[in-house]
C-alpha cells in the first residue's frame, strides 16, 4: 500500500514513479478517490466548491496524465474512473457533486477516443446507492441558508435509507474488474441492478416523465 494525495502534484509524480520503480510498468488505473457533498447548491462558498473538484475532478486529471507516458510507452493500459448514476442524471441537493460526476463523464468518453491509437481504453464504471460510509462522511455546506434547512433535511434521510438498502461494495467491485478486464471493453458499466434501471430510463423515458418520478421519489414537490 502507498500513500497518495491526488490534489499534490508532487505526491502524485512520487507515488507513479515508485510504482515504476517497484514494478516497472503500470497497465492498470482506477481512479477512485472521491468526496460527497449534500445542499444546495448555493449554499456553498467558491472555495469549498473548488475543493470538491480539486478531488473528484482535479485529481483524476493529475493521476491520469502522470501515467500516461508509462501506458503509451507499453502501447497497452486500461484506466476506469468511478463515476456515479448522479454523472447521467440530476441531482437535487447533490449539483456540485453531480457536476464533477458529469465533469468525468465527458472527460473520460473523450479521452478514450484520444487514446485508442496508443492501444489504451478508458472506461465508466456508475454505481448507484452502495452500502459504504459515503453518506457518513458527506461534507455540509460552509455558508448553509435556512430556506434550505427542510429540504436538505428530507434529502439526508432519503439518502440514509437508500444506502441502508444499497448495493453490497462487491456489486461495485464486479464491476470495475468486467471494466478492468474485458478484451473488447463497453465505455459505461452500471454497478447494480439500480444503475441499470436509471441508466436505461434516462437514455429511453420521456423527460417529462423522467422529471417527474425523480421528484416524486426524492419527496419533492411534483
């Protein structure tokens, strides 16, 4: 086990060269550190925003291009970025989180088709609510208005009961090996079979109807 911070480039450049070191190749990637953050949106200063990017977003772009040179050397290499069913759906009281999800979404399709003459593969793997410690370790807004107090409120026991009823981390982990292991790999893996659901619903529902049983399912106003 090695330590790194992916918001320091130096701990970042330190932590691919001594795998290299140790190792002396990388073919293997899965960015999946991360941070959550529930309120409204406005309720969060530009600081604690950028935070939140500096680590979900920020961080994925520091460890991706610090292996890039070891891959394309090899000619070979296969990166998974953790995304989230919030990276292809709205997100009521998670926007700032759900951009960065959104934010690797469209990173991760586009550079796969930059890579692909270099014989590597960049792949999504989208959990929906698993049973970790997520909702434990859910940053608070650091300017919090009162008008939200009720919704966000309801929101956090939504979120309570939907982790208590999640997906087992295996489901998530299933997936990322298919994403890590496949020969011919898809560009998304959906962890569960909640994922699935939302996935095809938001590729194939009417938006109205899409719009609708989202708020009807997170207790907001129809």
């Amino acid at each position: 086990m090695l330590l790194c911070d992916v918001t320091d480039d130096a701990s970042v450049a330190k932590l691919v060269d001594d795998v290299l070191a140790e190792a002396g190749r990388i073919d293997l990637l899965v960015n999946n550190a991360g941070m959550g953050l529930l309120g409204g949106a406005e309720e969060s200063s530009m600081t604690q925003a950028q935070a939140l990017f500096d680590v979900n977003v920020f961080g994925v772009l520091r460890v991706t291009n610090a292996v890039l040179p070891a891959m394309r050397r090899q000619e070979k290499g296969r990166i998974v970025n953790l995304s989230s069913v919030q990276g292809i759906i709205p997100a009521p009281y998670f926007a700032l989180y759900s951009s960065t999800k959104h934010a690797i979404e469209g990173y991760s399709e586009s550079l796969d088709h930059e890579l692909r003459p270099f014989g590597m593969r960049v792949v999504l793997v989208e959990p929906a609510y698993t049973r970790t410690l997520f909702e434990n370790n859910l940053a608070k807004p650091d300017q919090l208005l009162d008008i939200y107090d009720s919704a966000r409120a309801g929101m956090n026991v939504v979120v309570r009961k939907a982790m208590e009823k999640g997906d087992s981390p295996d489901v998530v982990a299933k997936a990322v090996l298919a994403a890590a292991t496949d020969p011919a790999p898809k560009r998304r893996y959906a962890a569960g079979k909640t994922a699935r659901q939302v996935s095809f619903l938001r590729r194939f529902a009417p938006a109205f109807a899409f719009d609708k049983s989202l708020r009807k399912q997170l207790g907001l106003p129809v």
